[in-house]
C-alpha cells in the first residue's frame, strides 16, 4: 500500500522488510570468501526476524529458477552491491574517528549493527536513532545472544518524521563537539522536502569537523514503477511484503551533493561501479543494472574544519 506520513512498521513488514534485506545481503556478503566485510551479527539478527524467504536466501537454499529476476547473477550482483556499500561506511567511520571525532549517529539504524562490531576508539558514543519498536528488536535480539557493543551505544527510539533532533540531545549529543552522521539507505523513503530538512537538521546540529555519509541515488527522479512492482513481486510471491514501488519517495529531488555543499559540507562521491573496480569485484552485466541507476556514494566533512570530501 502507498506511504502515509504516519505509516509505521515492523522488522518483516513495508520499510522494515528492506532493512531485513539488507541485513540478509551483509550476513551473505559477510561469508563471501573475499572478505570485504565481516558483519558477524547480520545473520541472527535476520533469523530472528523470521522471514523464511531471507533465511534460506542467507543459507543457500533458496531455488533461484523457481523465482522471477532473481537469478543467481542478479543475487550475486545484489551481494556485491552490500559489500561494497557497506565496506563504503566502515571506512568512513573509521576515518572519521581516526580524526577524532567521538560522537556518531546513525539515522534510521535498522539492524545497523556497527555499534557493535567495529573497534571504536575508548569514549566513543555511537547514537542509533529508528522507530520503537525496530530499536527494541535489535537491542533485546542482540543481548539474547550476549553480543556487547564496542563502544558507549544509546539507542534513540523515535520516527525521524518527529522531533528526533530534541530526542538526541536529551540522549546526551553535544552538539559542540565533532560528530559523524551516516544516513544510509534513507533517502529513497524520503519525501523530497524530507530530505532537505534531514540535511537541514544535521547541519544546525554539527560544529566544525563534523563529517556526513550518505548516497544519492539519480534513479528515483525517473523512477520506473512497473518495472521494480515487477521485480518485488518475487518478493510478495514468497511472503515478503515488500513492495518497492510504493515504498519510495520517486520524482524531482535536489542532488544531495549539490544540497550539501550550498550547506557548507565539502563532500564528493564515488559510484558503485568504481567502488566495485576498487576491490576488483565484476560489474554486473547490463542485463541485471539496478532500476534504482547507478548508486553515487557520498561522504565529506563540514567545511571550515581544514579537511578535504572523503569520497
């Protein structure tokens, strides 16, 4: 069903079902004997989901001739594309707090699981902000496995369409000191106004040295609706409700390198397929491109703090 402005979700339903997916794509990347990334949580954080299709997706079992678009080289493309994307942000924030920023948040966190599983610098204080009852999830989840975080964790439960900027602060944020703030895989789900005023938010809440990722994705403005119902279909088929196209936010919306540079940020970006010549991974054929385009991820530092864009 379409969006609403107070629509709201669980881990296996609507917007929280693509964050079950990502997480399934990272736990399988995570195995990936490359070892691009190592998300050692990813895996039973999605079994304790409990959506059979992305448990046997993670195992191996899932039968990808019996599934429309979902052959193996699209999977594999798919697997790729979270490696690279979240290898992207690991690097991030490692750079970030390398230059001594201790102050990080991460925006619609899901089952984001960075906060414990990076090796954070002593006194770093990782601030995850996303709806109640996705919070609630991952943090009772990850305790019943005896999981600990790597650094100080304050999960904020709160709808970033809500007042999430007074939330942080009152969660202890000091708004003086450096900070990194990492939206990924948001912005689609995002209302064009929605995103301005999130980059809005965080700007007025950033000194100087403060550091922003995040990606723009040049699809959504000539987004093909009937061709990804098509593909999520697959999805629905097998018990996922996940339906793409009524999901996102499509149409006209500012470049968000060209936003956040006109809000002081020095930023640059790199596209997927760079980053997938970077650590020699095959580029998809074109026959299995993403409808979404080409993927430009984002990262920079607030100008005035004597550092250049990180992409």
């Amino acid at each position: 069903m379409p969006r609403a402005h107070d629509d709201n979700w669980d881990l296996a339903s609507s917007v929280g079902a693509t964050a079950t997916m990502v997480a399934a794509g990272r736990a399988m990347a995570t195995n990936d004997p490359r070892g691009l990334i190592s998300d050692p949580f990813a895996a039973p954080l999605v079994r304790a989901v409990g959506l059979d299709f992305f448990t046997k997706m993670m195992d191996g079992e899932l039968d990808f001739s019996a599934i429309e678009n979902a052959t193996p080289v699209r999977m594999q493309a798919m697997v790729d594309g979270m490696a690279v994307r979240t290898r992207y942000f690991d690097d991030y924030f490692r750079d970030a707090v390398a230059g001594g920023v201790r102050q990080v948040v991460i925006l619609a966190s899901g089952l984001d699981s960075r906060a414990y599983r990076l090796d954070w610098p002593a006194s770093t204080v990782v601030y995850e902000i996303d709806q109640p009852q996705v919070i609630e999830f991952k943090t009772t989840t990850l305790a019943d496995i005896g999981a600990q975080p790597t650094a100080v964790r304050r999960a904020i439960p709160i709808d970033l369409r809500a007042d999430w900027p007074t939330a942080l602060r009152a969660a202890g944020f000091d708004p003086t000191a450096p900070s990194a703030w990492l939206a990924e895989g948001l912005l689609i789900y995002l209302p064009p106004e929605a995103q301005d005023r999130l980059f809005d938010n965080i700007t007025s809440l950033s000194a100087p040295g403060s550091t922003i990722a995040t990606e723009f994705v040049p699809g959504i403005i000539d987004f093909d609706a009937d061709k990804v119902r098509e593909m999520s279909n697959s999805f629905r088929d097998h018990g996922v409700d996940i339906d793409m196209a009524s999901l996102v936010y499509a149409g006209e919306r500012n470049h968000v390198v060209d936003y956040l540079s006109g809000k002081g940020w020095d930023v640059g970006g790199v596209t997927r397929t760079e980053l997938f010549e970077q650590h020699g991974i095959d580029i998809p054929p074109p026959e299995n491109d993403d409808p979404l385009g080409e993927i430009i991820f984002i990262s920079g530092r607030l100008a005035g703090a004597g550092s250049t864009a990180a992409g």
